[in-house]
C-alpha cells in the first residue's frame, strides 16, 4: 500500500508540475506577444518620430527659403523703385552735367552697393575720367583707371557691348577685375551710344554677405542704357542747338553746309533705326522721354525755339509714336515666336469679331466708298481662341485690303467649317501682287514695291504679326493673288484650339 500511495503521489506531484509548466508556458506566450506589441508600438513611435523629424527639418528649410525670396524679392523691389527713380531724374534734363550731379551717392546706396563708380571715355589715348564716384579714394580711382587702360582685351570686350558680374564671369576674367577694382562681388557693364562705347558703370562689394545676384546684373545694364541715352540726348540737344545758333547767323552762306548736315542727321536717324530694332524691349522708356522733351519744346515752356527747329522737333514728335508702335510689333513678333505671350483661350463667334472690327473701320470704309460684306456659314461653331489677338488679325488684314483697294471696291470677308477647322478669308479687289512677290509676304520689314507703299509709310511688321498669332492659335496663313483684280487673305483655325507655347493659359 505504501508504494501504491507513493506512486499516486508522483503522478500528482507530476501533473500539478505538467500544469505549473503549461501556466508558465501561457505566461511567456502572452509576455512575448505583448513585448512584441510593445517592439511594434516603439518602431511605429520611432518612425513616426523620425518623419515628424523630418518634416520639421522640411519646414525649417523651407521657411529659410522663403524668408530669402522674400529678401531677394524685397532687394528687387527696392531696387526697381531706385532704378525708376533715377530714370525720372535724368530723363528731364538735356543737360550732360546735370545728368551725373543728380545720379548721386544716395542713389547708389538705395541699390544696395559699397562701392560705385561711373567713368566716361572722354580723351582719344582710351583713358576715362571718373564721373561719378562712390567709396573710392582718388588714388584708387587714378589707380584703377590706369589699370584698366592697361588691360585691352577687357576693353575690346566692353566696346562690343559685354557686361561682367562675379555671377558667371569665367574665372580668368573675374580675376582680373577683381585685382582691378579690389571688391569680392562686382557688376561691370559698358554704358553705349550710337558711336559705341562711351563709358562704364561699376558697382561692387567686398564682403561675401553682400553678393550681387542676376537681377542687379539687369537693373544696372538698364541703369547703363538710360544713362547712355540721356548722355546722347544731351549731345545731340547740345549738337542741335550750337547748329541752329550759327544757322540762324548765316543761313545763305552755309546752306550747302546744312545739307551735308542734314544728310548726316538722316545717317544718324537710319542707324538709330537698326538700333532701336536690336535692343527695342530696352527703349520704351527712352522713346516716351524723346516724346516727351520734344512736346516740352515744341510748347516753348524752355524758351522760344527757331522755326526750323520746331518743324525738326515735330517730325521727332511723329517718328516717335511711329518707333512706339514698330517696337511694340516687334516685341509681340518676338514674344509670340519665343512663347512667352499669355494666350486666354475662351470660345468666341467669329461674326462678333469680325463686327467689332467692322465698327473700328467704318470711317476708312466710308473715307473710300467701299462696300463691306461679311459671309459666315451658319454651321460655323464658336471657336476657341483669344478674342484681342484674333481681332488684331482682322484688323490688320481689312486695314492692309483698304490701303490697297481703290474708291468704289469691295472688301469681303468669309468663313466655314471644314472638319475641324474654321477657314477664312478676307478678300478684296485692289492693285493685286505679283505672284513673284507673295513668298515673301509675310517676312519682317518686307513691302512689296508698288505704287502704294511708295507713297504711305508703314513698317512691313503688320503681316508678320499676323503669321506669327495664327500659328501661335495653331493655325496657319497664306495669300493668293491677281495683279489689278486683288488679293485674298486665307487663314484657319482649329476650333477646339490649340496650346503650342509655354505660358498659354485659358480664359
């Protein structure tokens, strides 16, 4: 019995150990699954404290940025106020003295620079003198102007119209500007008239806190070309005045003078043309100054002016709305080709456009006895496009058949579907042009050689507009033609419209 009682015992020694072993078991089990909850929770936290540490990072980053453009945006602000303020100091006196005496230390500060300097060219061995100065000792000017004679290739390179900056001036050059004027940061742009280069402008700073950025590389090449302009209109006021002095003394004695004279004045005019035409985004303000003076003299609130004079400042009076007008086709030529012109798209009805344009030209219809009519297909759908610059075709196309379409003639205009496309055309019953010369009729500044165009002024720029907003609308021209029977304008335009260049946006 005593054995059988042991034995029993074992066995429940054994189960309640097999039991004991199983809780703990279970325990672990749960213990392990809730550490392995808890390893879970603290890799989501870390994560999740990572990615909050990288978004603050994010926003400290991009708040430092921002707070930088808004600097830079500040910076520009300020200097395009100065930059227009100095415009309108200079730009109201024909007096070359005057021009330097009001482009003073203050301004230069406004921009933004330690240092400034203009130097004009005013000896024939090359050397400058030193007109307006800022933050240089006269030893460092008469040092630095002796250097630069020195330096020919830096000196070629600014006669044929090279601006330098520490921005992306390569590194020899940088250099030697640098041991020039001895600054870190430096601007230096060459102030140019119709003769070449007349002179420098230099602006710079000498510690890196400081460093000069593409914007103040542009406003101070503006800042060159207005002085430059201002300079020659002072000379050439001053060029005007001394001749129409001795004139006025010895008109019989030297009329063959004043023809070699005047001859010489039209080279000048033809080669400001060109001029004008390579730099035009540049000379909108200078243009309205020209404008501007010459209405101020013309009312004698400066003085009396002698007749001839006031006859010479009328034509400028004119030849400027008519440079207005040519650089603004020029600009929209260029910007239209290069697609930075804002295109709205919006559906419109050809009929309302072709009538707005219709009321604009009445009086030149009547002017002429012309008969008008218009022809649009009824199944013809609005279309997609800019509805100023479609006008802008219209009118120039009727404007162009009126100059060309003889007393009692006819000028139509039709338009249809066609898939989808609309297709139009303006049709009238003028001198014509010989098929020879069509190919070229829509290149800048052409006019073909007729009767007409002999006598009316005009820019050969109008056409060329034209070509350039249909094909910006996606669209394209042509012209057919019959000498003395007239000419027919043809154009299309997708319907649903089209987006070819960068920045065209929809109405």
């Amino acid at each position: 019995m005593t054995n059988i009682h042991w034995l029993e015992l074992l066995v429940l020694i054994g189960v309640l150990l097999a039991i004991v072993i199983g809780i703990l078991v279970f325990v672990l089990t749960r213990k392990n699954e809730q550490l392995s909850r808890s390893n879970n929770s603290l890799i989501k936290l870390t994560r999740s404290f990572h990615e909050l540490d990288e978004q603050a990072k994010l926003i400290v980053r991009t708040d430092l940025e921002l707070n930088k453009t808004q600097d830079e945006l500040d910076k520009r602000m300020m200097g395009l106020e100065t930059l227009q303020k100095i415009s309108r100091l200079i730009s109201t006196t024909l007096d070359e003295e005057e021009i330097f005496h009001r482009i003073n230390q203050p301004l230069f500060i406004d921009l933004g620079f330690e240092k400034s300097l203009i130097l004009l060219s005013e000896t024939r061995d090359g050397s400058f003198v030193a007109r307006v100065t800022f933050g240089f000792t006269e030893e460092e000017i008469t040092s630095l102007i002796n250097q630069l004679k020195k330096e020919e290739n830096l000196l070629q390179a600014l006669k044929e119209g090279h601006a330098f900056s520490s921005v992306i001036t390569p590194k020899q050059r940088k250099e030697q500007i640098l041991k020039i004027f001895r600054v870190e940061h430096f601007i230096l742009t060459p102030i140019l008239a119709k003769d070449g280069m007349i002179g420098l402008v230099f602006v710079g700073n000498r510690t890196d806190s400081s460093v000069v950025t593409s914007g103040d590389e542009e406003l101070i090449s503006i800042l060159a070309n207005q002085i430059g302009q201002a300079i020659e209109n002072a000379r050439l006021f001053e060029e005007v005045y001394r001749s129409s002095q001795m004139l006025e003394s010895k008109v019989q004695e030297r009329t063959k003078q004043l023809a070699l004279a005047l001859e010489e004045v039209q080279k000048i005019s033809k080669t400001k043309s060109e001029f004008i035409s390579a730099v035009s985004h540049e000379l909108r303000t200078p243009l309205t100054s020209i404008k501007g003076y010459a209405s101020i003299l013309m009312s004698e609130k400066l003085g009396a002016i002698p007749g001839q004079v006031k006859e010479r400042l009328d034509k400028i009076n004119k030849h400027s709305d008519n440079l207005v007008k040519m650089i603004n086709d020029l600009l929209d030529i260029s910007r239209i080709e290069s697609g930075k012109t804002e295109i709205y798209f919006a559906k419109h009805h050809l009929k309302s456009i072709i009538d707005n344009v219709h009321d604009l030209l009445t009086p030149q219809l009547r002017e002429k006895n012309l008969q008008w009519t218009v022809h649009i297909d009824p199944t013809t759908p609005e279309v997609m496009v800019d509805k100023s610059l479609i006008e802008r075709v219209f009118i120039n196309l009727v404007s162009n058949a009126i100059k060309f379409t003889p007393p009692q003639g006819s000028i139509s205009v039709m338009a249809k579907p066609h898939e989808d496309l609309v297709l139009i055309e303006v049709n009238d019953t003028g001198i014509g042009i010989a098929e020879e010369h069509l190919p070229k009729l829509f290149n800048e500044f052409y006019r073909v050689d007729n009767e007409i165009n002999q006598s009316v002024k005009g820019t050969g720029l109008g056409l060329s507009l034209v070509k350039n907003i249909v094909e910006a609308h996606g669209g394209k021209i042509w012209a057919t033609s019959e000498v003395h029977k007239g000419t027919t304008l043809h154009f299309q335009l997708p319907i649903q419209g089209i987006k070819i260049a960068k920045g065209l946006k929809d109405a």
